[in-house]
C-alpha cells in the first residue's frame, strides 16, 4: 500500500503544478485501507485553497474522493471530510448502485 501512495502523491503533483505542502499517508477504516493526500492550491477567489484526497483502491478500481475547503477555515471542516469519507461505501462488484 506504501507504494500505492507513492503513487498518488507523484501524480498528484504532476496534475496539480501549483499545488503545495504535499502529504500523503495510509490509513485504515471500514473499506479497508486507504490513502489520504493533503495540499494547498491557489483557489477561485484569490485565496488558498486546502485539498484533501481519499484515495480507495478497491480490488481494480480506484475511487476517490475530493475534499476542498478554504485554506483559513480548514479546522471547521475537517470533521466533515472525515465524516464524508467514513462514510464512503464502493459498488458492489457489477452493482450500478
């Protein structure tokens, strides 16, 4: 799984030139294991904006999750993302729901 978030991170910063203070990390919850990504981009309004990738490989498929939030007001929705990506379930194999 390390290498699997080695990757993320690399393509991550490939896709997002602008894009600063990369981390990335493995955690655990009830799909299994995941990776988180944080970093900082210039947003829409002039101002920094703070990103957080959930990155779920589930068996052949990558699902991912983007969390965007203001850079100054990030500590008021990290419980949101965090909530959002608990609460994260895949597609049953051949499933359309």
């Amino acid at each position: 799984m390390a290498g699997a978030s080695d990757r993320e991170l690399k393509e991550l910063q490939a896709r997002e030139l602008s894009g600063k203070g990369f981390t990335g990390a493995v955690a655990k919850g009830p799909p299994g294991q995941f990776i988180v990504t944080r970093y900082t981009r210039p947003g829409l309004s002039g101002t920094d904006d703070h990103v957080v990738q959930y990155s779920f490989p589930i068996t052949t498929t990558m699902y991912r999750l983007i969390c965007i939030a203001p850079a100054a007001e990030v500590e008021k929705y990290k419980p949101l993302f965090a909530h959002v990506a608990a609460s994260f379930t895949p597609l049953r194999p051949g499933g359309t729901q």
